[in-house]
C-alpha cells in the first residue's frame, strides 16, 4: 500500500509534483476539447463544474463565513487578472505546442523579479539580472520571434507570463486573515463570468457526452492542482520545493508526444533548459535572501531587547 514520505520536504515535493501533474492534465483535457469547442463555451462549463467543487471544499473547510472577503480590493484585482491570463492561456493552448507554452509560462518567476526592481524598487543583484536576461533568452529560443513567423499566439503567451507576474505580486498584498479556498473561489468566480461574456461573442455549442466528460475532468485535475498547491505551501517553503515544481515540464512534453504528437525542436529545447535553469537559480538566490532577512530581523530584535 502507498504511503506519504514521513519527511515533510519530500512529502512538500511529492505534492508539488501531484500539483504539476494535475495542471498538466487539465490543460491536455482543455486542448483535446478546444478542438471543437469555443473558448468561452470552455472556460465557463469547466468554470462553473470548478465553482461547484471549490465552494464544497469551503464549506468542508468552514470558511463559507469568510466569504464577504471576496470584495476585498486585492481580490478582485487578482481575480480580474486571472481572468485575462486564463482566457489568453486557453487561445494560446489551441494554437501552440502544450510542452513550448509550459515553458515560457516558467519565466513569471523571472518576471516578478523584473517588475518588482523596476516599479518596486528592489535591488537586484547582477546575479540574479543575469538570471533574468538568460531566462528571457530562453522565452526568446522557445516562441522564435521573426516578422514572418511571429504571430499573436506567442504574443498571448508573453503577455500571460507578465500578467500572472503582477497577479503574483498582488497575491502578496492579500490579507494574510483571507482564506486560500476563498482567493480560489473568487478566481473561478471571475473567471466563469468572463467566459459567459466571451460565449455570447462567440456562440454556444451544445457539447456532447464525451466533450462535457473531458470539461468536468478538466475542472477536478484544475481543483486537485489548487488543493495539492495549498498542501505544498503548507508543509514546505517554496524556495524548498522549486526544484519539483518544474516537473510540469517533464509531464508536458509527455502530454505533448504521446496526445498529440508534438515533439519540441533543439533550439525550444535549449530554451527551456535556460529557463528552468535559471528560475532554480533564482529561486535558490531568493532562498538566501530570505535567511539574510530573518538573521538580521533575529539580531536586530536581540539588539532591541532589554538585558535581564
């Protein structure tokens, strides 16, 4: 019979994985079906069958009273750009190689660290701007930008990795006294309604059994992957477990070959190998950071304290 790692940081990886695994799926199951489906009919049917099972999780969870924090301001403003990545991340899954856009979707770390030196004024180190530099090369070596090839789709991918960057960094602004189920309600709140509105643009198809099972199988594997994400944060600290999180690339080129036949060129190879580099390297100069912080935070209350 299986049983869970006793250790807490492998039993974090192991659910960081779980979590890969689940994303990964659903955007395969959301591929298959976009063959025949519109985007909005999609995001709205697996929205609602999403809505339903993350409000029971609430309930279970006894945070249904915390509700009323969904109109918190932080909440909303993630919500909405939840909203614009999911749709511009469902037109893009319909139109490039699943494996090519996990990769560049590896690259919001390295974006947050951009957008936090240049509007929040952090210091980076030429270290970790090296990092940033490389890893957007590698974004680079994954969409080959030219004016003949070029086209919308990896412009959608390169404005989902800014969008859920900027998400990233309000997430950190949320009240710590908000529930994560209630954050996740509110997402798939928004986002839901925003495929109703893109329906009404683009028509409604009745789906048929095999279509509406791919879609609800869609939403349990996108809900599973929240739950195992909130497992993970809960056992082990993020910096401990980045080098699991980018198992999503091997559970993507998987999907990739084996679903639909897409095999990544050298060059996207290279490219996300670049990436993935050098998002464990920030991930692992951010770790270090983050205990210079807490000893010098430790030393500075010790300084603070009165002698017995």
């Amino acid at each position: 019979m299986f049983s869970l790692p006793k250790n807490l940081a492998l039993r974090a990886g192991l659910f960081m994985v779980l979590a890969m695994g689940s994303f990964v799926v659903n955007d395969t199951l959301i591929k298959l079906v976009g063959q025949g489906l519109p985007v909005g009919e999609i995001i709205m049917v697996r929205g609602v069958i999403a809505m339903l099972l993350l409000a029971y999780i609430c309930y279970r969870q006894g945070v249904i009273a915390d509700l009323p924090h969904i109109s918190n301001r932080m909440v909303i403003l993630r919500a909405c750009l939840d909203l614009v990545s999911t749709i511009a991340f469902v037109t893009a899954l319909m139109h490039m190689q699943i494996a090519n856009l996990t990769a560049v979707m590896q690259a919001v770390p390295l974006a947050v660290a951009l957008l936090s030196m240049i509007f929040l004024k952090e210091r980076v180190g030429w270290r970790r701007m090296s990092a940033i530099v490389l890893g957007f090369i590698g974004v680079v070596m994954i969409v080959k930008p030219s004016v003949s090839s070029f086209n919308v789709y990896e412009s959608l991918a390169l404005l989902i990795v800014f969008a859920v960057a900027v998400r990233d960094l309000l997430t950190k602004r949320i009240p710590a006294r908000i529930p994560t189920f209630v954050i996740a309600l509110a997402n798939a709140g928004f986002v839901t309604a925003g495929g109703v509105l893109l329906s009404l643009t683009q028509g409604f198809i009745m789906p048929d059994a095999r279509q509406f099972i791919l879609l609800a199988l869609a939403a349990v594997f996108l809900a599973s992957g929240y739950l195992f994400m909130v497992a993970t944060l809960r056992l082990g600290e993020l910096s401990g477990t980045a080098p699991f999180r980018y198992s999503i690339m091997i559970f993507a080129i998987i999907s990739g070959i084996v679903v639909f036949g897409e095999f990544p060129d050298g060059i996207a190879i290279i490219g996300m190998v670049l990436i993935v580099a050098t998002g464990l390297y920030a991930a692992h100069r951010e770790a270090k950071l983050s205990a210079a912080r807490a000893r010098a935070q430790g030393l500075s209350d010790s300084a603070r304290r009165p002698a017995p």
